[in-house]
C-alpha cells in the first residue's frame, strides 16, 4: 500500500471514529434532556400553530440536525480539537473502571461521572457542550470542516 493511499486510509478511518464517537458520546445525552417524563411533557404543552406543531412532531435527531450551527470560528474549531483529545483520555480511563464493574449501579453511576468530567473538560477548554456537539455533528456533512478538525487533533498529538 502507498503511503498517499494509508494515509488517506488513516483519514477514512479517523473520520468514522470521528462519527461513532458523536453518536455513541456527548450527542446522546444532550438529546436526552429533550425528553421529558409525560407529566413534564403534558404540563409544557401550549397552543402551537399548524407549523409548529409539524416541528414538535420531527425525529428529535432531524430536529437537533436543522438547529445545528455551521459557521464555527478557528477558535472554536481548535478548542473543540483540544476538547476532543480530552474526551478520549476520559472515554479510556472511565472504560478501563467500567469492564471491572458487575453492579449495574455502580455502572450508571460511573457513567455519570464520566460525563460529568466529559462536560467539564469541554468546558475548560473554553467551548460549550453545544458548541462542541454542534462542530462534530457538522464536520459529519461538511468535508472541510472534518479536515481542519483532524488536522488540528493530529497537530495537537
């Protein structure tokens, strides 16, 4: 194999682990906070129009798709890099505690703070969740924005 076509195959590569870590990392429990017990649902309802009530109806995920942000800032784009090699650090460390838990207790509550150290560590590196799950959902579609992303997280390796 050449080296153009390995590293063109590093960057595929990169890209779907890229893709697998929004779903399977912050996107989820962010799309969480969107639902809410029956009651909670039940006492917020209020009169929509036709229209809105078309876009209250949406797949939460096509709805969290239309709102994304697209215009991102190099600033952003960096922070959201540095975040990402954070993240990783936190994923293996809480992975390791999880395969040596049997009580699923135990489990959530590692997960938790898991997520807790996820968001803080998104934060410190001054962007917010949204901003973050924003720029790795966007860099899905967006072929430039993925590059720049990679570039900075391999520049920051």
């Amino acid at each position: 194999m050449s080296k153009r076509t390995f590293s063109n195959h590093v960057r595929t590569v990169k890209m779907t682990l890229l893709s697998l870590f929004l779903v399977l990392g912050l996107a989820l429990p962010a799309m969480a906070q969107g639902y809410g017990t029956q009651d909670q649902q039940q006492e917020g309802q209020q009169e929509y129009s036709p229209q809105e009530q078309q876009q209250q109806q949406q797949d939460p995920w096509e709805q969290q798709q239309q709102d994304i942000r697209t215009d991102f800032s190099d600033e952003e784009i960096e922070n959201a890099a540095n975040a990402y090699m954070d993240i990783i650090e936190i994923r293996e460390e809480y992975h390791g505690k999880l395969t040596e838990v049997e009580d699923p207790e135990a489990a959530q509550e590692i997960q938790m703070e898991a997520n807790e150290r996820i968001t803080q560590a998104v934060e410190e590196n001054g962007i917010s969740v949204e901003t973050y799950n924003d720029i790795i959902t966007a860099a899905q579609t967006d072929e430039e924005l993925m590059n720049d992303l990679l570039t900075r997280i391999d520049e920051i390796r």
